[in-house]
C-alpha cells in the first residue's frame, strides 16, 4: 500500500514538472516571434498577444 502512494505522489510530480515546462516553452515560443531584442518591445509584444487571447477567450464564452 506504501509504495502506491509513493508512486501516486511521483506521478503528481511528474505532472506538475510537465505542466511547467509546457507553459515555459509557450512563453518561450510567443515571446521569440518578436524581431527585435529590446525588452520593452518583447514586454508589449506579449502583453498585446496575451490581452488579444483573453479577449478571444471572453468572446467565446
């Protein structure tokens, strides 16, 4: 019964340590679609493309 739960809490882990790295190479991935490599123009380039994707998603509730 032990071991199921340490299998159960490594598997929680394992999905938690994924989750993290999907959402890092989302924000990744959007924010290197920027040409430039001035920080204040990758901040609203993302800010812009995260308030688009909110809007879309209020839209379609």
């Amino acid at each position: 019964m032990l071991t199921f739960v340490l299998k159960k809490e490594a598997m929680r882990n394992m999905v938690k340590i994924i989750g993290c790295c999907i959402v890092a190479a989302v924000l990744l991935v959007s924010c290197s679609s920027v040409t430039s490599g001035d920080p204040n123009t990758v901040l609203q380039e993302f800010f812009e493309h995260l308030a688009k994707k909110i809007l879309t998603g209020l839209q379609n509730m």
